[in-house]
C-alpha cells in the first residue's frame, strides 16, 4: 500500500512536469542563455607546469678531504618544497617580472565579446597623496591605447597627465608628488582603457605562495612538479622559470655559504701569518750573521723535524678549533675531540723539547730559531693551499636541485571548460524549473487523494473521480459563462466521468423518489459549479426537466449581474417562470438575481423553501448550487431542504480533517444521504492517466472515436 503510494506519487509529479513543459524549456532556456554569458564572461587561465629533481645523494666537489665534509647537505623534498614557496624566493621574482604592478582590461561588452587587450607595466608609481587622499577613494588611474605604441594617462579625477611611447619612463609633477610610470608594451585595440593600480611586493609574493602549487610527482623520487595558472601564457611561463631559477640560485648559494665562510675567515689570519714567517726568518738570518755558520748534528736535526711537524700539528688542530667554534659549542663531541688531540700532541711536543736540553746552548738557539721558520713556512703554506681549494670548492659548487623541464608557452587555455559551463547552465536551469514544479506540485497537493482512504476515514462514498480535461478553444460557447462541456464536447473523458456520477445518483436518491440534489464544495476552486452545471445537463438528456439553481448569493460565477433570478422572487415577489432561463434540451437556470443584502437571512428563510416546493413541483430534478462550506453557512441552511447531497472535493487538495468537518457540518443540518466527487483528478494510478484543466491547467485530451453519449 505505502510503495503504490509511493509510485502514484512520482507517476503525479512525472505528469505534472510533462504538463508544465514549458516552463522547464523556458528555465533551460534561461540556464543556457546564463551559462553562455558567463562562459564568455570568464577569462582564459592558462597553466603551466616546470620540473626540478632533486639530488639528495650528491657532494659537493671539494679539493680537500679537511673540508669536503662541511659542504655536504641533503634536502629532503618536503623542505625544498616550502623553500620553493618561501618569499626568500618569490619577492625577488616579484621585482624583477614587475608582477606588483597590473593594468587592468576596462569593459564587460569586451570581455564579453572577447576582445579585451593587454599592457604591461615596467613601473607605476602613484602619488603617495593618492593613497592617502580618502576622496579619492574607488577611483582609478586609467590608461587609454591612443594607437599600437602610445597611450594617454588619466588621473583618478579624469584630468589627461600625458600621453607616452612603450618603452620610455615619464614622471610627472602631480601637487608635491610625482606619478611615474612605462609601459613595456601594449596588445590592445585602440580606445580600449586600463585601469592601473601598485600593489606592494609582499602582499603580490604572498599571492603567489597561495597560487602556486608545488609537490613530489611520486613518493620519493625525489622529482619537484611547480605549477602556477594566469591570464597570460608567456607571462606563467615566465613566473615559473624565475622561480625555478631563482631557486636553483639559492640553492646553489645555500651550500656555498660555508665554504664562502670559512675562505673569509682563512683570508683574514693570512696576513698574521705571513708577519709571523718574516719574522721568524730575519731573527734566524740575523743570528748566523752574528754567530756564524753552526752544524746541527743528525739527533738535533731528527729533533727538530719532529718538534716541528707536531708544532705544526698542534696549529692546524687551534685553526680547526676556532674555525668550528663558530658552529658548535665547547662540549659538542667534534669539539672535545680537537682537545683532546692538542692534548696528545703538547705531551709529545714536552718530551721532545726536553731532549734539545741536553744539546749546547748555541745548538740550542739555532734549533729554536729554525724550528720557529719550519712551522710558520708550513703554517702558511697549509693556509695559502686551503684558501686556493675552498675557492675552488665555491666556484664548482652546483647544488643538488636542477631543472629538468623549464615551463614553455602553452598555447592552449586549460581553463574554463565552456560546454561545460553553458551544459551546467542548462542543467540548472532544468534542475530549477524542476524543483520549482515539485515546490508547486507539494503545495497544490497537500491533501488526500485516493478515494478509498476517504471513504475508510469518512465513512462516506466517493461516487465519481473526476480528471481534469483541457477545454478547446474551438469549441462552441466556450466564453461563456455557463459553458457546458457536455454539450459542446460530449466525448471528453470527464464527461464520462460525470456520467458515472449521474448513474450512481440516480440509484441513491432518484429512484428512491428523491428530488432535489445539492452540489456544494470544501473550499472555492474545487469545481463545483463544473461539475453541477455538466451533471444538470446529462440529466436533461434523459427527458427530464431539470433546473440548475444558483444559490450562490454571495459570489455567483454563473449568474450576469442584471439577470432576475432568487432574490428578486424573494425580495419583489417576481414570478419563477419571469426568471428561469431556458437553456435548451430540457435544462433550465435560475440565476441568483439582484444583489442581495443578507443572502445568509434568505436561504434560511421560508420564502426560500416555498420557492425550492415550487421548483420540485415544475420539474423533475432540481440541482442547487450552494456556497463553500468552509467560507459560509449556507449549504447548511440549504441542506435541509434537500434530498441528497454532493460534495465536491479537489483532488490532493484537502486533508481528511476538513473533509470530515464539512461531512459533519451536512449531517448535523439532517442531510443523511451525503456523497463525495474528487474533481480534478490526475495520474493517481486509479483513475485512466490523461491530464487535463477546465480554467485549471493544461493537458491531454481523450477520445472514444466517433462514439456518441447521450
């Protein structure tokens, strides 16, 4: 029961969006016209992409194994990719592309029609008055293309400054200020406009951190991918490859900074050390002048090899010792190993010094004097040759980044995708109208729409679902207002079903002897007077006198206003047979008449009841029209006078609740013989399945060929 429901449900709401066809190609329409302007609307954004590999397995060449050590580094990709997005690296691309200052295309009918132009600025500097004058504010500097290589500067307040060449920098007195500007080229059809503005370097290179997208193409292997997108190809080329390049330089630069450090520091002791040489050399020469030529003996001279190899020693490991002092702190283990070995060697040195005590005084100063000669010789000839290998090592340094594939100019725009854009339009444009169907669909069918479930919940049966029927307008008497289908087209599907609703009637009460039928409905819209007006007809058609009553006082929709009719026999005692109209083949109306002051006093009255007793007595079935039940009290005070009721409820639109009420309020008036139609019905899986509106909607028609009903 719940999944019929269901399918009944989509099956009404698949109908519903079949008859509104319209609506959906009119929003789709719509969606499509949106999606191709704002196609057009939005600017090519070409990507680009440059490649680096990282060599993370690489030294640095070096001359000395003393010193290889220090220059080796390896960068893992995580770390070289934040150092790609440093602004270390992006603000001097800022600078040198001169990406702080932008010319923006004026016009949306030429960005529409994709003809905005382009100029590329090698300097704007505005006035500093311009940033700080607060009147100036949401006015621009405007550059106007005069031809293919002159354009005409316009301040903020629309006075012309100057009209330049591309290429060449003017600057001009504006107040106490200046304002400075060259163009280095424009690509832009005469009259086309530019706006002008600077930007600072660091906001421009904090955009470019958020713009550019770098990562490793796969899980250590160590390949950088950097890719950035902008409205110009050449111009993301460019951007791309100063990044790379610069990088690149500051990598190179990172790892020779150790090297460049320590030649400073070696290139600064030089000259210490050349003053010490010279002196140890003249004191040396000095003293054989004066003493003459002395001979050392083979253990003096073995002596003096070995105090000044470890003298020399000892120098190198204090070098060592001040050069990484700079690096690590007294007890890092590299430090206290050099202690430790300046330890060893001043033992060694002690021993040895204590030898050359034995030897003669003269032996002894000579010894001393060329040992100082011997140490400070090789001291600086270790120094000149580690000064000569770190210049070296910082000439040939390389890095360990390389470019593997620069960003070449792509041709071909990679976004936006316009079918895409102009389908997403009609999509939503389609999706819109649909849910706008739905939204309408849920509003007009919040009530109960299966007759079975009225009846369960009410007690009371449901003679006749009526479905809606679209009227021609070819039909005969279709503007007027007491227009019966029945007549004009007898073989629409709900003719039928008001067929199906006379037969039913004519076994409860007809046969039974009643008389007098009245029509009322829960709510205005339901179709009552449809249904009482095609009802009253079918039953003329069986050679029967009926009259159609319209006790509708209040808002008739079927009487003329100068039509004699109920309150004119009530009110100026005019005769029924002055105020019936005669509408052929056995139907007649009576009109509401005059406009009556208290139409609610008048149906309940006994003049109203003496005239339904006369209409009984002249025909053969009287058909009464009544009011709403849910505005007024009316088809109550009617309902007494009757012999059957019929309620006309709008299918899906009532909940069971006020349809029990109105049911209620009938048989609290004594009318015990109460039916129901469902009017307007539509796809509800019980009913044939054929749209339809009387002044309602629109739909299909049905046919039974040339059969004729009577």
């Amino acid at each position: 029961m719940f999944m019929s429901a269901k399918a009944g449900d989509s099956f009404d709401l698949l109908d519903s969006i079949l008859r509104h066809w319209k609506l959906v190609v009119f929003f789709s329409i719509i969606g499509l016209f949106v999606g191709v302007v704002v196609s057009r609307y939005v600017r090519d954004s070409f990507e680009n992409k440059t490649m680096l590999q990282l060599d993370t397995k690489s030294k640095s060449s070096k001359a000395v194994s003393d010193f290889g050590d220090l220059f080796d580094a390896k960068s893992p990709a995580v770390a070289e990719i934040h150092l790609i997005k440093s602004l270390s690296v992006l603000m001097p691309v800022v600078e040198q592309l001169h990406l702080n200052y932008t010319a923006e295309p004026q016009g949306i009918v030429d960005r529409l029609m994709r003809r905005e132009g382009r100029m590329d600025l090698d300097l704007f500097e505005p006035p500093k008055m311009d940033r700080e004058d607060k009147s100036l504010k949401g006015k621009k500097w405007i550059a106007v293309v005069q031809s293919q290589d002159t354009y005409e500067l316009f301040s903020p307040m629309g006075q012309s400054l100057v009209v330049g060449k591309i290429g060449e920098t003017y600057r001009i007195p504006m107040g106490a200020d200046t304002v400075a500007i060259c163009v280095k080229a424009i690509y832009a059809a005469p009259g086309q406009s530019f706006s002008l503005s600077k930007s600072s370097v660091l906001n421009v290179a904090e955009g470019l951190q958020s713009a550019i997208n770098a990562y490793e193409k796969e899980k250590n292997s160590n390949i950088l991918e950097v890719s950035f997108s902008g409205r110009y190809p050449d111009r993301v080329a460019n951007v791309l490859n100063a990044i790379a390049q610069a990088y690149v330089r500051q990598n190179v630069e990172m790892r020779s900074a150790e090297a460049e450090k320590s030649l400073e520091f070696l290139e600064e002791q030089l000259p210490s050390i050349k003053a010490k040489l010279d002196s140890s050399e003249r004191l040396l020469t000095n003293y054989r002048n004066k003493m003459g030529t002395i001979d050392l003996g083979a253990e003096a001279q073995g002596t003096l090899k070995r105090q000044v190899d470890l003298k020399a020693q000892l120098l190198m490991l204090q070098q060592e010792y001040q050069e990484k002092a700079r690096l690590f702190k007294e007890d890092h283990p590299a430090m206290q190993a050099i202690l430790q070995q300046q330890q060893r060697l001043g033992k060694e040195i002690a021993m040895e010094e204590g030898k050359t005590k034995k030897l003669p005084t003269t032996q002894q100063d000579v010894l001393k004097l060329q040992q100082d000669v011997e140490i400070n010789n090789q001291l600086y000839t270790s120094v000149l040759n580690n000064i000569q290998q770190l210049r070296v090592v910082r000439a040939s340094e390389i890095g360990n980044v390389r470019i593997v594939d620069p960003a070449y100019v792509r041709e071909k725009p990679s976004k936006p995708n316009r079918k895409k854009i102009m389908l997403a339009g009609f999509g939503g444009g389609f999706a819109f109208s649909v849910i706008l169907i739905y939204l309408l669909h849920t509003m007009r069918n919040r009530g109960v729409g299966s007759s079975s479930e009225i009846e369960r919940e009410t007690g009371v049966s449901v003679y006749a679902k009526i479905p809606k029927t679209q009227i021609s307008r070819k039909l005969p008497g279709v503007s007027d207002k007491r227009f019966i289908l029945a007549k004009a087209d007898p073989e629409d599907i709900a003719v039928e079903k008001v067929r199906t609703l006379r037969t039913a009637l004519e076994f409860s009460f007809l046969d039974e002897g009643g008389r007098v039928l009245m029509v009322t409905g829960v709510a205005p819209g339901a179709g009552k007077s449809f249904v009482s007006l095609n009802l009253s007809y079918l039953f003329a058609k069986q050679n029967k006198r009926v009259v159609f009553v319209d006790a509708d006082l209040r808002k008739s929709r079927l009487s003329h206003s100068r039509e004699k009719g109920i309150s004119d026999i009530l009110i100026n005692n005019s005769k029924l047979e002055d105020c019936v109209i005669d509408m052929g083949e056995g139907m007649y109306f009576l009109p509401k008449g005059s406009r009556a002051p208290n139409p609610g006093e008048m149906v309940s009255s006994k003049a109203f009841a003496d005239l339904i007793d006369e209409c009984k007595a002249k025909y053969d079935v009287v058909v009464i029209d009544t009011p709403p039940n849910s505005l007024v009290s009316d088809a109550q005070a009617v309902a007494k006078l009757v012999d059957f009721g019929l309620v006309v409820i709008e299918y899906k639109k009532h909940s069971l609740e006020v349809i029990q009420e109105t049911i209620d309020q009938l048989n609290i008036a004594k009318l015990k013989k109460v039916a129901i139609a469902l009017n307007q019905c539509v796809n509800d899986g019980s009913s044939y399945g054929y749209g339809y509106g009387y002044g309602y909607g629109y739909g299909y028609r049905y046919r039974y060929g040339d059969k004729k009903k009577s």
